[in-house]
C-alpha cells in the first residue's frame, strides 16, 4: 500500500506539528491506519517512532513505514496499556506521546470487527487483544449489569428498558448481529426520538469490550509518572467520557487539587504543566473536510519536574465506571 494513500485521516494534524518541538522519540500509542506516524517520519527527519496497536490488521500498513524509514521506525502489536513492556531504556528519550482515542473509519467498516449498526454484521466489537466480544457481554450478563453499562457507559435514560429487553429476546434466542440489537433498543426506545436511538447503546458495549477507559488510565499513568521532564503529551478525544477522565487525569498531575475549602491542598507542587486551558477543537474547514472530526478534543500537558506523584482510581472521579469495565472483563 502506497504510503500516501494511508487509511486514517490524522484529525488536528497541523495543531499538533506545531506542538511538537525538537522531538528524539515520538510515541504514537494509536497507530491506526499510520497517518500521524507518516506525518512526524516526513516532517521530522530526526526524530524516531515508536508505533502500537492492538489491531492485528494495520500490521502491513506498519510495514510499509518500516520498509520506507528503517530504523526509524517501529511497531508493537499490542495494547497502549502495556506499553511499558516494550519501551525499556527509550524512557529518557522519550519527548513526545501522542493519543488518538478515535476508532478509525477502517475499523468502523470492516465487518469483521462487527462495531456498526449501519450494515448487519455479527456483533463483536473487537478492537484487538480481547478476552470477550460483544456477544459475550450481550448473551451473558445479568440484567443490573447490562443495565449498568449502558446507563454508565453510554449514558442512555432508557437503559433499564433496554437491559429488561435484551434478557427478553435472549430468552427466546441468542443475539447475533446488528439488526438483532437494534431490534431490541428500537423496541426500548419512545416512538419519536430526536437523535440517533442506536449510538448510545453500541457505543457502551464497544468500550466495556475494549476496557477503553481502564487502557487510557493504566496506560497514562505508567508513561506520565515515568516520564522524563519535558515530555509533552497529546490526547485527541472523541467521546464525553474518555474526555473527562483525560480532563481529570491531566487535572491532577497538573493543578493544586482543593477537594474542600477547608482541607489542605494536595499535589501543591505540579509535575505536569497544562498547556491547553481549554481543549482545542477542529476547525470549520476541517470539519468540512473529515466530518468525523467534529467531536474531537485536543489536550496537551508538559512534564515539568520530577516530582514523584502517583495517581489512584480514586483519583480520577471515574472510579465506578473504572471498577465496572475491570469487573465485566473478569
């Protein structure tokens, strides 16, 4: 596959160009379809990359990098959250982390990964690396749990609805496909619904399969906490809840934390400097250009001391929809 045909349209791409200054070793630990790595190869001749993905499938996009820029390049087929597995002594080196949360189109219409409702196709949902599949989840947990992922997770107010008529349907057969699930929320769902009835619904099951929220927490704590001063970090969100624990996240490693006016602050010395106060967002004409970049968020953070600080679940104001993805995945 010709490099300049890559599958994956990097979101934000000259914001992010402009972030990066003097970079040795870039971490792109959302490979995709390859088009941020492509990008820094081509426009910083001395840096190198160190590329991971959970999805077996981008491998041949990743040996085209490697073909095209040697040494410069590198790929890990595995998940960001076990980074730490293959970074070794490249820590200090290290100067920038990049994070592109977005399941890329590529995914989205492989019907083999079975993640969308708009073909039928067998719901699996899988990003890579997984213990269980969206069937699994659909076929086998109880009525509360299923209840409480797509409240939590997909934050839709008729999951108990939803839930209730998904143990219905199974009682007479399995759920298989898309259409089958759509069935069942259409049925949950009021008559007249000004938006999308399905997208809540598939949006939670897919980040329980994927643990996604536990992958960017374990993952951000190793790198942030073992990072060397002056590594940036850059994390374009896609959906509300991986934004607030990135938002979260970068809130306390970087910000004197008050949980009450009448405690002492915690962390009173930063580790990290907040770079973007507010999260940057695409512009008009990218919009225009790539659609799917309208809900992205862009944060960034900059490690300014050594200051040894380490973060907890409880920390991250997300501790139950933390602890409900660990369990679901036992």
């Amino acid at each position: 596959m010709p490099l300049d045909n890559i599958l994956h349209y990097p979101v934000m791409l000259n914001e992010i160009q402009n972030i990066i200054k003097n970079p040795k070793i870039i971490i792109d630990a959302t490979f995709g379809g390859g088009g941020y790595s492509n990008a820094f190869l081509k426009k910083f001749s001395n840096c190198n990359i160190k590329a991971f993905d959970r999805d077996e499938e981008v491998k041949n996009i990743a040996q085209e990098l490697t073909n095209t820029y040697k040494s410069r390049f590198s790929f890990y087929h595995n998940k960001f959250s076990n980074i730490k597995d293959h970074i070794g002594n490249d820590l200090e080196n290290i100067t920038h982390v990049i994070y592109d949360l977005g399941l890329s189109n590529f995914q989205i219409q492989n019907r083999k990964k079975g993640f969308s409702y708009k073909i039928n196709v067998p719901l699996k949902m899988t990003m890579g690396i997984n213990n269980y599949n969206a069937l699994d989840i659909l076929n086998n947990q109880t009525e509360k749990n299923l209840s409480n992922i797509i409240s939590l997770f997909g934050e839709d107010k008729d999951a108990k609805r939803i839930a209730k008529n998904i143990i219905k349907y199974r009682n007479e057969k399995k759920i298989i496909n898309s259409e089958d699930l759509k069935y069942i929320i259409l049925k949950s769902k009021r008559k007249y619904q000004k938006k999308d009835p399905f997208a809540q619904t598939f949006q939670a099951i897919r980040i329980v399969v994927n643990k996604e929220l536990n992958e960017i927490y374990y993952s951000l704590k190793f790198l942030m906490e073992n990072s060397v001063v002056g590594t940036t970090f850059i994390i374009i969100t896609f959906h509300s809840l991986e934004d607030r624990l990135v938002k979260n996240i970068f809130n306390f490693y970087g910000k004197s934390l008050n949980y009450s006016r009448y405690l002492p602050s915690i962390n009173k010395i930063n580790t990290f400097k907040i770079i973007t106060k507010k999260p940057i967002k695409p512009s008009n004409k990218e919009i225009v250009i790539n659609p799917n970049s309208r809900s992205a968020k862009l944060r960034v953070i900059k490690k300014i001391n050594n200051e040894r600080v380490s973060i907890s679940i409880n920390n991250t104001g997300m501790e139950k929809y933390l602890t409900l993805e660990s369990q679901i995945n036992e």
